[in-house]
C-alpha cells in the first residue's frame, strides 16, 4: 500500500506531486493528462513568475518540473473508481489496473459541458470540438462559429480570428458575459459576427460538420460553417469518487485545509467548492493538500 494516490495532474495535482516528493512520500500520479486545463489556454498573463506564458508551454514547463523527481507516474490513464477498504483506499482505473494507498487527493478538475443537441455525438471530433487551443490550427481559413458567450467562449474567438476566415460568436443570452477587456476584442474584430439571443438548434453535415442550425426570436437560420467550438462551461470530474460530500453541482466540498469529508480523501483545485477556478487557486490549493495529506500520514 502506498501512502498517497494523486488523482489528476493539472495544477493541483502537480503542486502536489512536487510537494510529496520533496517529503520523500511512497506516491503513484494517475492521469489522462500532463497539465489539464491549463493547456488550452493561449494566453495566460496571472500565473506569477510569468508574465506571459501559453498554455501548452507553462504545462511543458509542469513536466520538465515533475521530471527531477522520482515518482510512479501513470499517464493516460483514467480512474473510474475509488473505494475505501481496510486501512486506506482502492483506486481503480479505466484499464481495470487497481492502486491502494492510505490517503487519495483528487485533483481531477472539470471537462467541458455537453451542448445536448441531437446531432453533438455524430459530429464530435468531426467538426466540432470542445478546445479551441488544441483544435483550432485545424481549422485554418475556414468558417467557424464558437458557442457561448461568457470567458471561454470569448477565448477561443479571440483564438481563431488569428486563424479562421470568420467566426460567428452564438451566444443564448442577451450579451456577453465575460472579462470586459476581452469582450471589447471580440466586438471590435472585424472577422466576428456577434449572435446574441441565439439559440443553437443542432448541427448538420454528411461525413464531416457542414453548419450550424441556429434560432432567433423563433425564426430558423443555417449558418454554413467546418468548424465548431463548444464553449457553454465546465463539470466537475468527480463521478469517480461517491463517498465524498459535494455539492448541488457536483463539487467536492472542502475546507480550508482541502480535507474532504472522510478522513485520508483530500480534493484541490477546480473539482472543489473553493469559489475562484484559476491556474495558480488551483496550485496552492494541491500543496495545501498534500500538506494536510502528509500531517494525517504522520499522525495515523
Ligand atoms: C480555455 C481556458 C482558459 C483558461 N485560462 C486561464 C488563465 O489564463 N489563467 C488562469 O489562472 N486560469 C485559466 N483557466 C482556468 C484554469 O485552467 C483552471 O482553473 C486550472 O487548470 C484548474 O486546475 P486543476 O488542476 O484543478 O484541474 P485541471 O486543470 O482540470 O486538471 C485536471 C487533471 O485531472 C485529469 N483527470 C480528470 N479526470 C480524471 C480521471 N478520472 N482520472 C485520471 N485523471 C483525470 C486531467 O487529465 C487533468 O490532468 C482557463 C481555463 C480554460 C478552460
């Protein structure tokens, strides 16, 4: 049995990681990825040391972090399960490996929110897409559209009228509702077209996405576009832990020192309930856990 599980390795987990193996602890990394959200981000101006950093470079600064240190890290690798057994915790991942240790920090993060229409499955990856960092290159001269209308979706315009021919911003609400700065951007691009009140419909194509079957104040449009960027919010990765307390959304409830509601499971970063979801929220958030993890180690 080993002392620790992380689940998770964006922010919080790697702060934890570093943490733990400076307090020399016997610890396995599970996870789909090195740097999680904070990867998609093409333009990160509050993560302190950096004044500017992309995100796909602060999380290849993240590994080259993990990498002085020895630990058991499995990568690409999901958890679908934790349990509790004698003495500590089961985790069991989606390759059915199982991992036992005496103390887990969750540290899974959100995925982005499912837009729900008819046609989402067949066109995912096939046109539409949830990232506008890892995807966006692929759309290059092309007509796209971004759905939403708060920070996210403000993002990834601003990422692909570098690239795109025009982007049509389709936004349910009355206005936008994100950072002012960023919504001025987006207002004075002449490469974007702003549809507030929008409501999308479903999506249409063959093989491959072909457009975008929109709704104005009960009035039908098909708007022709390759790709599409589904930008509506985030859920919390939680589902694999149901022992823990969280909240109506699903967060994992902590308090100030990331313990969760059984002793020995700790929680950091945007899975929680801690109100802010930021890169460097999450960081401190994933040491104080492993602090807490290691004061329960040493006193259990
Ligand atoms: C487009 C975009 C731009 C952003 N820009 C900024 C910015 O400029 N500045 C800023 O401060 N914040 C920004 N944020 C927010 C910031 O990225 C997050 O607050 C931060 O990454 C949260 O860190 P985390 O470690 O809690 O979770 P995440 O970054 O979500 O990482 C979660 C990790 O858990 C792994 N994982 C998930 N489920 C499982 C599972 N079941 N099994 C194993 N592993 C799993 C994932 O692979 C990932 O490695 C942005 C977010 C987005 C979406």
């Amino acid at each position: 049995m080993k002392d620790l599980i992380i689940i998770g390795a964006g922010p919080a987990g790697i702060t934890a990681a570093v943490y733990a193996a400076r307090k020399k602890l016997d610890f396995t990394v599970i996870t789909r990825d090195i740097g999680g959200q904070a990867a998609w981000s093409s333009d990160i101006q509050n993560y302190t040391g950096y004044q500017y950093i992309s995100g796909p470079d602060l999380a290849q600064k993240f590994r080259e972090h993990l990498q002085q240190f020895s630990f058991d890290l499995q990568e690409q690798e999901g958890v679908s399960r934790v349990e509790q057994i004698e003495g500590g915790f089961q985790v069991i991942t989606s390759s059915k490996k199982e991992y036992t240790a005496r103390t887990v920090i969750i540290a899974s993060g959100k995925r982005p929110r499912l837009l729900g229409v008819p046609s989402e499955g067949k066109f995912m990856h096939k046109g539409v897409t949830y990232c506008a960092t890892c995807d966006g290159p692929l759309f290059a001269g092309k007509d796209v559209a971004v759905i939403g209308g708060g920070n996210s979706a403000l993002d990834a315009v601003l990422q692909m009228v570098r690239i795109a021919n025009k982007v049509y911003l389709i936004n349910i609400g009355q206005g936008l509702t994100g950072d002012p700065v960023m919504i001025e951007k987006v207002q004075h691009d002449p490469k974007v077209e702003i549809l507030n009140e929008t409501k999308t419909v479903d999506f249409f194509g063959d093989q491959f996405l072909k457009g975008v079957r929109v709704e104005v104040r009960g009035a039908g449009r098909d708007i022709p576009v390759e790709g599409i960027f589904v930008e509506i919010g985030l859920v919390p990765n939680s589902n694999c832990i149901d022992f823990v307390a969280k909240n109506p959304a699903g967060e994992i409830i902590i308090n100030g020192a990331a313990e969760t509601s059984v002793p020995g499971v700790f929680a950091a970063g945007d899975v929680t309930n801690v109100p802010e979801k930021q890169i460097i929220i999450a960081a401190g958030e994933g040491a104080k856990a492993l602090l807490s993890a290691f004061k329960y180690l040493s006193t259990h």
